[in-house]
C-alpha cells in the first residue's frame, strides 16, 4: 500500500487529481483544514516492485481549472466539513511538503474526536453489558421461582432480596427444608451462609501488599492497619513503602498519616527502587506495601504490578474490593488479580453499598477468604478483622428495606411476601 497527500484549495480540485492520478480505488485516509486551503492523504495498491512508499505532496493553486461534470458525494461531504470549519482571517500559502509527509507516518493519525467517540462506544458498550447481565440475573431468579416449592417462598425471596447470586441461592434451597416455618427456613439460610463464608485470620506481621482497582480504598486500609499497629505495638517496628506515583496526591496522602503517627513513609518508582528499599526495609516487623490501582482491563498494568511484587520476595498479597460494585464486576477484578495470588479479600466500601449478597456470592463462588472489612473512612476505627456472622447479619438488615416480592409476586403470593417484609 502506498501513501501520498494532496493540498488544494478546496475539496472538488482535491477529488479531481486524486481521480486523475489513481482512478476509483483510492482511500481517503484523512481529511483536515489547513490555511490555504484543505489536505487529503489517500492510499492505494500498487504492484510489489515499487520502490518508494510515500509519494511527495502534491499542491493545486487556487487558481487551477474548476472540476466539471457532477459532484460525487465524497466531495460534498468534504466540502460540508471544510464549510464547518473555522475560516482562516488571511490566506497562506500551503505548507511544504516535508512537514506534510513526516504528519504521515506509517499509520493515520487519529483526531480527538475520534478518541472521544472511542471513549464514547467503550462506555455505551460497559453500560450493555451490565444491563444484560441484569437482565440475566432476572431471568435466573425467574426460574428459580417457579422450582421452588410455595412452602419456600418467602425464603426464595429473601435471597433475591439479599442480592445473591441465583446459582449459589439455588444450591442453598436444596439444602432447605420446604416444610419448615419462615422463621426456621431464615435461621437454616444464615446458618449455611455463615458456613459456606470463607473467612482467614488477619496477619500482624510481615510484609502486607494490597492490590485492587482504582477507588477500592487500598490507601486508607494502608493508614488504618498502620494506625491499629501502632496502637498495639508502638511505631519502632513498622514502616510504610507506596509504589503508587501515578495518583495524585497518593504519597502525600500516607505521608500525611506518617507524619501524625510518627512512623516512616517510603516511595518506590520502578523495580530497582522497589527491591532496594523493600531489602532495607527487612528489619521491621511490619511493612505495609501500597499499590497503584489497576483496572481489571488494563492487562499491561497488571503485567507491571506482577513484576513489581516479584522483586518483593514472601510479600503477602491481599486483593481490595469494592462492596458497592456490581456482581460481574466483582468477579471480573477476582479473575485478573488471581495471577498474584491474594491470600484474601480486604472487603471495602461497605458503607457505600446497598446490598452485600453479591460479595457474599463471590466470596463463596471463587473461595476466596475475608481477611479485613472496612465500613467507614475513619482512621483507625472503621476497620476490623472479617466476621462471617457479622457480615450475614449485615446483608439480612440490607436486605429488608428491598421490599422482596412486591412487583414479581403473583396476587395469591402476596401475603407470604408481606410476612417477609417483618420477618427480619
């Protein structure tokens, strides 16, 4: 494929030699606005033994010879967006044509508006996505309705309103009872999901690493387990190392935490850096390790972060996640962050959550234990060691004000849906 650029005075004398010179097969490739006039980059095919790649810029004046005959549509959609664009004040002559042909490169450059388009569809196609995987957790709950014996009503629909996973809700009917009362079938419901709850006791020494998404609260958790250690253990045997420099204000975040509790606050950008301070750092008894947050899609980030926490050797990685997310996205970041290993889950943003079946559901469906719970950005007190009697507690408590059954609840049904509703 070969590359040449046009400049004319206007889009018809542009379409014109370029239809002159390489007949019907040429592609636009980009067409933009310059002072003078308009540039067009077109590519065509040519046999192999060509030897040059890139045709030098060809220029029309502006007095050249009208094209005649009919306009194609190409060339008014090029004239509409020249229209579109800003008129230059004063005309200048066109640019030469070495500037011109290194804008080539081997590839189009792509416009911003191009890129917002992208960002755009990207965010059109996230909003899809979580609208079928709603709509296929309905359809799950549909089902599940109709198997389920009436006897076990009330209790269906206070898993549906606890936001469980339909798959791991419809293991737990089995396990249930029909002929149970309500207050029976709650207590057994409880009872297995303390049970199935996978929880580790937190560690207090070590090197700790909490990994996660952008906003998951890694940074705080970081000054609460620092603040708590304090308090238990005094500042000489703890130190703080953040690897985290694309934030903003990250670093200056924990060294405002350092400073108040009078302990060492470390930065690291790059492996080398990483690996020196983490060695010098040996003798505490406690490291903390901050990280970048990492999308679940950025496959290079965690690429990156993976490297990072190699040169950190017996590190103890801990995944931070979101309680207010949805349950795809929750199992989507479990999945990319499984390549480092997390020995557990810090729980996070539990305030900001309106439901917790779905941490519960993927806590339990992926076997990954919880270590820590954050309910609050208060420092130290919002942080405490995971409870799986605590949690199911909480999530049944959320889970009254849901209302289940009122709007899918057949008309013979509703009073088993009303007697859920006080049930809690």
């Amino acid at each position: 494929m070969k590359v040449k650029t046009y400049q004319a005075a206007d889009s018809e004398q542009a379409m014109r030699m370029i239809s002159a010179a390489h007949g019907p097969d040429a592609v636009i490739l980009d067409c933009k606005s310059i002072p003078g006039g308009v540039e067009l980059v077109v590519s065509w095919e040519e046999p192999d033994h060509e030897e040059e790649n890139f045709e030098p810029v060809v220029h029309l004046r502006r007095d050249a010879p009208a094209a005649t005959g009919e306009k194609t549509a190409l060339a008014a959609l090029l004239a509409r967006q020249r229209k579109s664009a800003p008129t230059p004040q004063r005309a200048e002559p066109p640019q030469p044509a070495e500037p011109a042909r290194q804008n080539i490169g081997s590839a189009p450059q792509m416009v911003w508006s191009q890129q917002e388009e992208l960002l755009t569809l990207k965010q059109e196609l996230a909003s899809m996505k979580s609208m079928l995987m709603s709509q296929l957790k309905d359809q799950n709950w549909q089902q599940l309705r109709q198997e389920a014996p009436a006897e076990q009503f009330a209790c269906q629909q206070l898993m549906e309103a606890m936001d469980l996973d339909p798959a791991l809700a419809g293991k737990l009917k089995e396990r249930i009872p029909a002929d149970e009362s309500e207050s029976v079938q709650r207590e057994m419901l409880k009872m297995l999901l303390c049970r199935k709850m996978p929880i580790a006791a937190p560690p207090t020494s070590g090197a700790i690493c909490l990994v996660g998404p952008q906003g998951a609260g890694k940074t705080t958790a970081i000054a609460k387990l620092a603040a708590q250690y304090v308090m238990a253990h005094g500042r000489d045997g703890i130190a703080i190392l953040t690897t985290d420099t694309a934030r903003v204000g990250a670093q200056e975040q924990l060294r405002a935490y350092g400073r108040i509790l009078q302990i060492p606050v470390h930065s690291a950008q790059g492996y080398e850096e990483a690996a020196r301070t983490f060695k010098v750092l040996q003798n505490k008894s406690l490291v903390l390790i901050d990280t970048a947050g990492m999308s679940f899609r950025d496959k290079e980030g965690l690429r990156e972060l993976e490297t990072m926490l190699s040169v950190m050797p017996n590190t103890r990685v801990f995944l931070t996640l979101p309680a207010d997310t949805e349950s795809y996205v929750q199992s989507e970041i479990i999945d990319a962050y499984s390549r480092m290993n997390p020995e557990g889950v810090v729980v996070s943003r539990i305030d900001e959550a309106m439901r917790l079946g779905a941490i519960l559901s993927n806590l339990i469906t992926h076997r990954l234990p919880a270590v820590w719970c954050s309910n609050g950005p208060r420092v130290p007190q919002n942080l405490s060691a995971a409870d799986a009697g605590k949690l199911v507690n909480m999530a049944l408590r959320m889970a009254k004000g849901f209302a289940p059954g009122k709007s899918a609840a057949p008309a013979s049904q509703g009073a088993g849906a009303t007697r859920l509703s006080v049930m809690g």
